[in-house]
C-alpha cells in the first residue's frame, strides 16, 4: 500500500510541474501570434508575388521593412530576372515614389517610409528574361505610431 502512495505522490508532482510549463508554453504561444507581421499574396500570369512587411499588426508612420518574394506557377523561386522596381503612393494621389530595393536571401527587400496614416498602394514591378513586364499591386493601411503605440521591427 505504501508502494501506491509514493506512487500518487510522485504523479502529482510530476503533473504539478507538468500544468505551470504547460501554461507558460500557452501564453507564449499567444504572444507570438499576436506580433504577427502582415503578408499579402498576389498572382499575375502564372506568378506569385507574396509581400511581407515587418511589423505588428498594420504598418506604422515611419520605416517599414518590406519583402518581396516571387515564384512561377510551380512554386519555384524566379531567378531569370531583367527589371525589378517598386513604386508606392498614397492610393489614388500621384507622384508614385520609388522604394529601392536589393536582392537578398529570401527575396527583394528594401524600406518604405510612410509619410503619413493612409491607404498606400505598392506596385511590384517585375519582368522575367524574354517576357513582358508585369505589375503587381497591394493596398493596406497604415496607421500613426501614437494611435497604436507600435514599433517596428
């Protein structure tokens, strides 16, 4: 009888350790998913364009850190590159502006600065060897950083 009492003794404990970790992994776990970065696909003849800006929620007045990343129908990254370009504007008021971007490991980054809360429009402009040139083009919000109290990565 002893031998059960130890042994109910030793579950508790374990099972005591076990909850407080396993809500610690929980609330984690929801941190993490509420610093979410805002990621928008979309296609043109075949491509895949997916943008990601870095930030919480909606980007800010500010610098935003921007990805881009295209692939062909096959989900295969497009190396075979002529011209690449991003313009952005606040959505329907010109001048369109450029956001210089670079090739890097996952894509094409750069920055684009925000002047104001707005909607803003981003063309992704591409043209693959051999092949017409293509726009792509997002829209989002962006908000002011003292309405949300964000930063940005």
């Amino acid at each position: 009888m002893e031998r059960i009492k130890i042994s109910v003794t030793q579950g508790k404990t374990v099972g005591g350790i076990i909850i407080p970790l396993a809500l610690v992994l929980i609330f984690a776990l929801v941190a993490v998913a509420s610093a979410t970065d805002l990621v928008m696909v979309n296609s043109v003849d075949g491509y895949t364009v997916k943008m990601t800006v870095l930030c919480d929620g909606l980007p800010v007045v500010g610098a935003n850190q921007i990805i881009f990343e295209l692939r062909d129908s096959s989900g295969k990254e497009v190396a075979d590159i002529a011209d690449i370009g991003v313009n952005y504007e606040v959505a329907g008021f010109a001048p369109r502006k450029i956001m210089p971007v670079t090739k890097s490991a996952s894509g094409y980054s750069g920055v684009l600065n925000v002047s104001k809360a707005a909607i803003y429009d981003v063309f992704f402009v591409f043209e693959a060897r051999g092949q017409q040139k293509r726009i792509v083009r997002f829209s989002f919000q962006t908000r002011d950083n003292a309405q949300t109290g964000q930063q940005n990565k």
